[in-house]
C-alpha cells in the first residue's frame, strides 16, 4: 500500500474513532406522547480526575411540564437511581429557575415547559478506567392529566489522559447552569418571583358555549337529585302536604309552591356564595364538603330525627324552643315561611348526593370565577326546584293525585321511617368522623373481598412506572351515591373478577373527614365532588368514570384498548 494511501486510511479511522466517543456523548432520546428526554455528558472523553457535569435534557410537548425540586400542591421532582454506576460518584440534581403554573382550582405547581436540561455535577473516581453509567429515572409529566414514566438509561464513557469535550453538549449544560440560582437565594424567593402560567381553562376566555352547556348539565343534574334516595322522602313528604290543603285556591298552591322553590334556589345560592368566599381564602371547596364536618352532621342528625319522631306523632320529647318550633311550623304546612324552610332542608339532604351530571358541572364552576361559580350553583337549584314551579304554573295538577285520606297517615308513617333511617345512617357517619380508625376503606361482595389499599399518589405514580394499571376510588361514610357503587357495582362478583383477571391495582381514598390531598387529587382531574372512580393504565391518560357506576360501565373501561 503507498504512503498515501496509509495516510488516508488512518486518517479514516482516526475520524471514525472520534466520531464514536462523540455519538457516545449523549443517550438515545426516550420518546413518549408527551415528550422525550435523554442523558448527556459534556464530555466524550472523560478526565483521569475532577468534576465534570452530566445532563438530564427532557422536552415537553406543549402544554406538559416536569417538576423542580418543590413541585407545589401537585406531582413530584424526578428521581434517580445510580445502581450499578461505576467509576465516578453523582450529586444530586441541581435546579434551574423554574416557572409557576397555576393549575384548575387554583392549584399551584413549578416546574418546566419545552425544554429543560437538569445539570448533574460528577465527581471522577481516581484510578478508574472508564465511567459506566446506569441511571434509572421516575419523572411525571402533567398538564391537567399527569403521566408518570421510568425509563434505564445505559452510557459508557472511556477515561483518557487527553480528555475530549462534546461542544454542543456542554454548551447546553453549561446554558442550564447559568439559570440555577444563587445559593444566597432562598426557594421561598424563588417561588415568589418565578414566572406565571395558566394551564387549563381560564374563567376569562371560556368559550360561551361551554359555560351555557354547563349551565344545562347544572339544571339536569339539580332535577335528578329528587330522585335521589336523600331528598325523594322530602320531595314526598311536601306533595302529601300540599295534597292535605288541595281544597285551597290555586293563588294559595302557588304561592306555597313558589315559597319552596325559593328556598332551594336560595339555599344554592347560599352555597355558591360559601364556595366563593372559601375559594377566596385559600380553602379547597367541592360539592358535600360541609358533611366532614362532625358539628354540622351531627346538629342535622338532630333535625332529621325530631322530623321523623313528628311525622309519628311522637313529639312529646323536650327539646330546644327553636327547634321545636322551626319542626312544629314545618309540619303544620300553613305558613310561607315552612314552605320556604322546606326548601332548605331538602337542599342540605341533597348534598351528600351526587347526580349525574351535577358532578361535572360543579367540578367546572369551582376552576371558574365567582360569577360563573354563583351561575352553575344557581341554576342547578332551578333544575331541584321544578317539581315545585311545575306546581305553581299548573296548580290544578294537584287534583290529579289521589283524594285526601286514611292513606296518608299510613304514608307519613313510611316516609318517617325512611326519615328515621336516614338520621340512623347520620349518626353512623358522625361516629365514624368521631373515631375515624373504625372505618376501614374496603370494599366488599357477596362471594369475596377485594384488596383496597389506601390511595397514595407515590404510590400510584411507582405502580404506574412499573406497568401496573390502578383503579382509583374516593368515597365518604356520608356519600349515599358512593355506597351505592360500592355494593351495587364495585363490589359485585363481575367487576370483582375483572379487577383479579387483569391484576387490576385497587385504592381508595375515604373523604369522610377533611383531607387536603384528597381534595386537590380531584381538583386536578376536574371534579368538584364525590364520587370519583377512575382507570389508570400506564403512559395512558386516566379514564375518568361518571358519578354513578353500573357493572356495564365498569367493564366497559376495563376492556377499552389504548
């Protein structure tokens, strides 16, 4: 072979050589929906001694962010393993100035968007050949959904007397490092003065066509809740004492008709008022919240069963003037102001109930401003208080009911007992506030009983990673609906086998008491209230479920292929 050439092939090989440790600079990108992220090092090849600096580069789609060290009322920061690494010692990572994301409801999270490289400062062990990195990373992505992910990444780099830099990727790494602040800056600092996103809808730009849909949702889902089991023995109890005064004049049905639809529409609005102000003041709000409260509960307890002992005519019982009298005027039906009462009343039994519709339509107003909140809960007080404005438009509907009679005394008989069980059913919820450790979150039927654990978002977030699919459940002692779906549906011995066959994850998560975490768990998937049922499948968005459950809808998500 001539002298020229041996030169050119060993100038060949010389490129080739040093275009290899250049490749080996950086790993393979790890592609996701949601984004990509890889491994660098500002070196191809590596000094005998010294510090140099790795870098953990992700890239967001639009919309989706990862965490800085505090990530906020929601997610975590990524975490790392170096099992297996040899030659060289990692310090944790280090945090460039992060963004504040303002997230539905008001949660708050820091974080990045687009593209961020985590700088990593390497320490080389003396003596060793060459570096061999494994690093297994937990990262979660979140826009209003999150999605956790784990990817291994695998990089070797030679150790050479001559050390051999990769331009680009240190002037990347070295670009993100300039952004880390300094260490006289407190996080508390940084937070104040990171800047400002909104993710999600905005209560300023929602288009009017999703508001007024919401508005019908809200309307569609008040009229459901009078055929829920907490306000259908009301709703009964205050047609039989219309009924009992069907002689009156059609001016006289009307107005107590009217009185009681203003007091459910007022009672709403009562409500919306109190989920402006709390919002204002930094608390989490959502449909039923009032019911973890043990004073509230158990002072309805009291209200409820006085009512149920009236309709018996046992009320010979002492009791304080104000209640006796606020139940005496209640039963005797001849005053505006029992009709009006009335509607409260039925207001505060409906809370525990969740309809369909009205879940989704909460979960919307409360991410909003306060005059759409006051809209949503306003007309939803329209939608409970039809059966009582279809009333005062045709008072003569009145005569089609049957005459006046015996049969009602026996009626109020029934509808008292139902009265009595639901004050039974309260006082078991104010003693399971009282002594939390007596409610266990299991859910079970007839033929088996399924392992729920507590609801953990870590945990959750590791199942996810590992391939796991999870189905989540949060219910409360004083949700009827959630008990429903956990006898009726949950519980059954169908959807029992699906969970086992797929190898389904269960948790649950009990609301009966205040729970910060819980509150902002739904607040992030856009739900105002209970009950919330979910399927989570790895690098797939949740499935989020309705409010009422069957075993249909159950196994229909269970099936749904990605």
């Amino acid at each position: 072979m001539s002298p020229i050439w041996k030169k050119s092939a060993k100038s060949i090989l010389v490129f080739l050589f040093c275009a290899a440790f250049t490749q080996a600079a950086s790993t393979d990108w790890k592609i996701n929906k949601h984004g990509q992220v890889r491994l660098l090092s500002e070196y191809s090849v590596a000094p005998a001694s010294g510090t140099i600096w790795f870098g953990l580069e992700h890239r967001t789609v639009p919309g989706w962010h990862v965490y800085w060290k505090n990530s906020g009322d929601a997610g975590y920061s990524p975490r790392l393993k170096w099992t297996g690494s040899q030659g060289f010692e990692a310090l944790p990572l280090s945090w460039p100035a992060p963004t504040k994301f303002i997230l539905p409801g008001d949660l708050v999270a820091y974080g990045y968007e687009g593209q961020v490289v985590y700088p990593i400062e390497v320490h080389v062990r003396p003596g060793a050949k060459s570096l061999h990195v494994v690093l297994d990373l937990d990262y979660l992505t979140c826009s209003e959904p999150c999605v956790p992910y784990r990817y291994t990444f695998n990089l070797d780099l030679p150790i050479g007397a001559a050390a051999k830099r990769d331009s680009e990727a240190q002037a990347l790494i070295q670009r993100f490092r300039r952004q880390i602040p300094a260490a006289s800056v407190s996080d508390e600092q940084i937070q104040n003065y990171a800047p400002v996103e909104r993710i999600g809808v905005r209560a300023n730009d929602r288009p009017p066509a999703g508001f007024w849909f919401m508005l019908c949702l809200a309307f569609l889902g008040g009229l459901i809740l009078n055929a829920m089991p907490c306000v259908l023995p009301v709703l009964s109890i205050k047609l039989l004492g219309l009924l009992k005064h069907s002689g009156q004049h059609r001016s006289t049905i009307t107005r107590h008709a009217l009185a009681s639809a203003a007091g459910i529409v007022s009672s709403f609005l009562g409500l919306g008022l109190l989920a402006v102000i709390l919002k204002s003041a930094g608390h989490g709000v959502g449909w039923g919240t009032q019911f973890q409260n043990p004073f509230f509960v158990g002072f309805l307890f009291i209200v409820v069963f006085l009512f149920a002992l009236n309709l018996w005519g046992l009320f010979e019982i002492p009791m304080p003037r104000f209640i006796g009298s606020a139940a005496t005027a209640y039963a005797s039906e001849e005053t505006l102001t029992s009709h009006f009462f009335s509607g409260l009343f039925a207001t505060l039994l409906a809370t525990p109930c969740s309809a369909p519709f009205l879940g989704t339509a909460m979960g919307f107003a409360l991410a909003q401003s306060a005059g759409t909140i006051v809209a949503i809960f306003v007309m939803a007080g329209l939608g409970m208080s039809v059966p009582y404005l279809s009333l005062a438009v045709f008072p003569g509907t009145l005569h089609w009911l049957p005459r006046p009679g015996a049969w009602m005394g026996r009626l109020k008989i029934i509808l008292g007992g139902l009265l009595m069980a639901t004050a039974i059913w309260l006082g078991w919820v104010f003693f399971h506030q009282l002594h939390p450790q007596a409610a266990q979150p299991s859910v079970s039927s007839t033929n088996s009983r399924l392992p729920w654990i507590p609801l953990d978002e870590s945990e959750l977030a590791r199942d996810l990673s590992a391939g796991q699919s999870v189905f989540v459940d949060i219910t409360a002692d004083w949700c009827f609906t959630c008990k429903y779906n956990e006898k009726f549906v949950l519980g059954s011995t169908r959807v029992a086998h699906a969970f086992r066959a797929q190898h389904i994850v269960l948790m649950q998560g009990d609301w009966t008491n205040r729970n910060a975490g819980i509150g902002r768990f739904l607040n992030r998937y856009g739900r105002a209230g209970i009950p919330f049922a979910a399927l989570f499948r790895p690098g797939q968005e949740p499935i989020l479920l309705p409010e009422f459950l069957t075993e249909n809808i159950v196994l229909e998500a269970l099936n749904k292929k990605s």
